[in-house]
C-alpha cells in the first residue's frame, strides 16, 4: 500500500516585519504541537478504510478469527491514541465476524495492539531511557 500525502500552508505576512528567527521557532512549534500528529492520524484513518475496502471486496487481509473471513460492520468508538507525536483522536471501525460473533477492531488487530491499549509502547521505551540515564546520588 502506497499513499502520498500533501500539505497546503497558509500564512500572512505581518506589515512590520518579521525575524528569521521568530519564523522557525512558530513552525518548528506548530510541527511538534499539530502537524506530525495530524499526519500519524491521517495515515491510520487511509490505512483502515484500505483495510474496510479489502475485507468488504473479499480480498485477503491479515487478520481473521474463525479463518473464514466473513465481516459485518458493528459500529465502533472514537478513542484517543498517546504517541510521542502527540495525542491521535479518531473513530475505531469494529467488526463483527458473521461465522463465530466475535468483535474485533481491525485497525487494533492488524497493528498488533491489545485490547484497551490508549498509548504506543515507543514512549514507554523513551521514558525508560531516560529515567535509566537518570543518576540517583
């Protein structure tokens, strides 16, 4: 699966002028604060609806439970995801499995999270790093 992404970017210029300085600190904030999570939701919004598209077209997905791979849609949830990148919001599809009733979320099954997990395993390894290069004297 390959997507591209692109960005438009709006500014006004101010009448009195600005410094070079000024201008990265605000764009360089405005990426760690809003662009890099934006963009991290919307490329796990384009990959469950791929993954919606080719389960509903009866293509082979990664995912199964009862191996017969017969899906309903059953809903779903907006839920918050914790990343390094910031906080991702976004509706988690839930399907419903025709043969044997089991519910699954697609998105959670296909990026091997667990069940209720609402933050990424990378900012665990990240708070563990640096707490492990903290001295305690």
């Amino acid at each position: 699966m390959q997507e591209k992404v692109t960005l438009d970017l709006s500014y006004c210029l101010a009448e009195n002028g600005f410094s070079l300085d000024e201008l990265i600190v605000k764009l360089s904030d405005l990426f760690k604060k809003k662009a890099f999570s934006e963009l991290l939701k919307l490329i796990l919004q384009n990959c469950q609806e791929v993954l919606l598209w080719r389960i509903f077209k009866g293509k082979p997905v990664a995912v199964s439970c009862c191996g017969k791979c017969e899906f309903t849609l059953n809903g779903g949830y907006n839920r918050s995801l914790k990343t390094s990148l910031g906080v991702v919001k976004m509706f988690w599809h839930r399907l419903k499995c025709k043969i044997c009733k089991e519910p699954f979320i697609l998105l959670k099954e296909f990026m091997q999270l667990d069940r209720y997990q609402s933050k990424s395993n990378e900012l665990e390894k990240i708070i563990v790093d640096a707490v492990s290069e903290t001295t305690y004297r």
